[in-house]
C-alpha cells in the first residue's frame, strides 16, 4: 500500500471518530472553541481531497456536486442572500463532504468495513452507559450541558424523562449513530467474520436498551428497517439462511435479556408514553401507517413542493438553509430560515431548477448504490444491501443541513460503497504448499 493511500485511509479514519465525537469536544473538552470546532471535519476533507484527487477525477458523481456547490456560490451572492460567507459554508458540503463518499471505496473495501463495524459496536457499549446517565441524571448536570458549556443539550421526551443527545450537540445524533451500529451489528450476523466475538453480544444487548434510553421512534424505525433490509437479501439469496438462523436466536436471546433489565423497563414506559402520544398526534388517528405517510411522504416530499412557486428562479442562496447560515444571518440557530426537510432545503436554497436537478442527481446515484447492492447480494455479500438500510435513504433524502447529519450521510455512503469491493490479499505471507510424496522407498 503506498504512503499516500494510508494518508488518506488515516484522515477518513479520523472524519469517522470526528463524527462521533465532535460533539463532545464542543460539549465538554474545549467549550470555549465550540464554534470553531463546528468546521473541525472541513481541514480532514481539504487534505484527503487534496491527496486523494486523482482516484476522484474521473468519477461523474463527483463533478456533478462539486459543479453545482460552485455555481451556486456566486448565485447566492449576486441573486440570493448576498452573503459569502454563508454560501462558502453551504457549499462546502457538496464540495469537500460529499466527495469523500467516494474516497471511501478509493481507499478501503470489504475486510476494512468490518473493523469500521468493531470500533462503532464497541463505541456504542460506553456510548448507551452515557445514555443512561443522561437519561437518568438533571438536565443541567454536566453531563447534559449544551454546547459551548452553558444550557444543556437534552430535548424534550415523554415521561417526565429526557431526550438524551450522547456525545453528540444534539439529539439527532444518537438516532443516527445506533441507526449506522444497527446496520453494521445486523451485517455481522448476516456475513461477518466467524466465529462470533462475545463482546459483539454485548454490542447487541446496548443496541436495545439504547432504543428507549434515546426516546426514539426514529431509532425504532430504523430498526426495523434494517431487519427488513437482512430479510430481503435473504429471500434474494436463501444461502444465507444459514447464518441468520443461528444468529437469530442469539440475538432473540439477547433481547430478552436486555429487555429484563431495570434501565431497560424504566425507559420503556417514557418510550412508550412518547410513541402513543407522538403516533396520535403525527398519525392523525390512523397509528404508525398515518406517521410514515405524514412525517415521510407529507413532510419529507409533498412539503417540498408546496411553495416552489414561490421561491426566487435562482434560489434564496446556498447556506441559508443551514443552522450556521441561520446564525450568521440572524443571529439565531433557533429557527429554520427555508425548511427543515431535506428535500424543501434543496429546493430553497438552490432555486426550482438547480433545486430540482440535486434531488434528480441524488436521486440516480442512490439507485445506482441500490442496484449494485442486489447485484452483490446474488453474488454472495449481503453487507452493501443491509448498509443500504441507513444509507439509500439518506443519500436520497437526507438533510445536509446539521454537520453531524452530513458526517453520518458521508459514512453510510462511504462504507456501503467500500462493502461492495471484495477484501484484499493479505501480502507478506507465506503461501503453504501441500507435501510432495516421496518416491524413494
């Protein structure tokens, strides 16, 4: 392996700790730096770009969001929200995050997916002991505090209980790492190396009681989702019956385990008080099918484009539509200035033509990922496909706009992109040859 891929391998390595602990650096290690520290992934992109540009030149994927991160830098000064500041942070999204979904598979593949699981579901064991002291423990403990040190970083939950937010600024950022743990703890069991470690058990049990600990119906749907997404690729190829039997009563065990745990049975009733009030309210009567329908296809999609009439031909300006763009032009991060989903953002900031070609582009790279994730499924690994489960839905219609959202888009990606090459050869080792017979008597 030459000096230049390990660089980059190093940097990716570090945008992937940087995501799960970035929030805790602006929380509780360096409060006083916790606008700077807002940026801290922006320099690991800038470098691994830079060493890694020519595995990038020729990949259209990657053109197409730097062109349009370029065009619409100047669109947002002359005819947008006039600020450049806010527009070079908007588009360094498509210019130097997005990208790196494609150094991913440059510079790893398959066997590196594995360590990348290892280190999250051992992450997530200390990480749901957090959880739980949060949960547990005042809002205005120092484990709760907010970023910069001051306030405190729980949401509202149910139950007199707390939405906890980890090491992250915010309570999204726990839904999205055990929604990535789950994916890759699923993919272990489907195809992962054997035999199974006893600790990934262990990462099995925080997986549950993380569910209700977090108050999240986000994670509980993801969940499900995954475990839809392992079925599939079983009925796609039925060989793979063969390890999710076996793993499937282990983890049944697991969860019966967990599920008898005091910190487990306490956060279920918040979880549950949670999920009854919140499907009421979202489902409109109609339970969980009334939620996806709302939150997923009226939120997510029809409220996109109820007021794209409305917005300027060349967009309110690349950046407005993030929390810092907020800020900067504002004041406050309190409030979004165009929309919260992912797809009304886009459209927002961009304009109904260039809003629309993002979401087309986005569109077409995710069903390229989801077709070659069958593909490799018949071909006898499943990982891309069960990783497909977090990321086809983000890449599709994932929101940019909150840096640890964008870290775990750029992740699922990059890892389900490098699931789909088969591992290296292991060099510098000795190749064993079976023994000649003797012809001599």
């Amino acid at each position: 392996m030459s000096d230049r891929k390990r660089q980059i391998r190093l940097l990716l390595w570090a945008y992937f700790l940087l995501v799960i602990f970035e929030g805790a650096l602006r929380k509780w290690v360096l409060p006083q730096l916790a606008t700077p520290l807002l940026v801290i992934r922006d320099p690991i992109c800038i470098a691994a770009l830079y060493l890694g540009y020519k595995y990038l030149l020729q990949n259209i994927w990657v053109w197409g969001f730097v062109g349009v991160g370029l065009l619409a830098i100047p669109l947002a000064v002359g005819l947008g929200h006039g600020s450049l500041s806010v527009a070079l942070f908007g588009a360094r999204i498509l210019i130097l995050h997005f990208p790196l979904i494609f150094l991913f598979p440059a510079v790893f593949d398959r066997s590196d997916v594995w360590h990348f699981s290892k280190v999250t579901l051992l992450i997530a064991i200390p990480m749901t002991i957090l959880l739980a002291m949060q949960f547990y423990l005042p809002q205005s403990h120092f484990v709760n505090v907010g970023v910069g040190g001051e306030g405190t970083s729980v949401f509202s939950g149910a139950g007199g209980r707390h939405r906890s937010a980890g090491t992250f600024s915010f309570s999204n950022g726990v839904a999205c790492f055990y929604s990535l743990a789950a994916a890759l703890f699923v993919g272990w069991l489907v195809s992962g190396p054997r035999p199974l470690p006893k600790w990934l058990w262990v990462s099995g049990g925080c997986l549950v009681i993380a569910m209700p600990l977090a108050i999240s119906r986000a994670i509980a749907f993801q969940y499900a989702i995954t475990f839809f997404f392992a079925a599939l690729a079983a009925g796609i190829s039925p060989r793979l019956l063969k390890n999710i039997l076996p793993a499937s009563l282990g983890l049944a065990i697991v969860v019966a385990c967990a599920s008898q745990s005091a910190v487990f049975q306490t956060a279920m009733e918040a979880f549950s008080s949670r999920w009854e009030a919140a499907t009421q309210a979202e489902g409109e009567g109609d339970g969980v099918a009334g939620v996806v329908e709302n939150r997923i296809i009226g939120y997510g999609v029809v409220s996109a484009f109820e007021s794209i009439d409305t917005v300027p031909v060349a967009g309110l300006g690349i950046g407005m539509g993030t929390n810092a763009g907020a800020k900067l032009l504002t004041g406050s991060s309190h409030a979004f200035l165009i929309a919260e989903g992912g797809w009304g953002a886009t459209i927002g900031e961009l304009g109904p033509l260039l809003g629309l070609l993002m979401i087309l582009y986005r569109g077409f790279l995710t069903a390229s990922m989801t077709l070659r994730s069958l593909l490799a499924v018949k071909l006898g690994n499943p990982l891309p496909l069960i990783l497909g489960s977090v990321g086809i839905h983000s890449m599709f219609m994932g929101n940019t706009s909150q840096p640890t959202a964008l870290g775990f888009i750029v992740l699922s990606g990059g890892l389900m992109l490098a699931a789909m090459k088969k591992p290296r050869p292991v060099s510098g080792l000795p190749v064993s040859r079976p023994k000649r017979r003797s012809t001599h008597a």
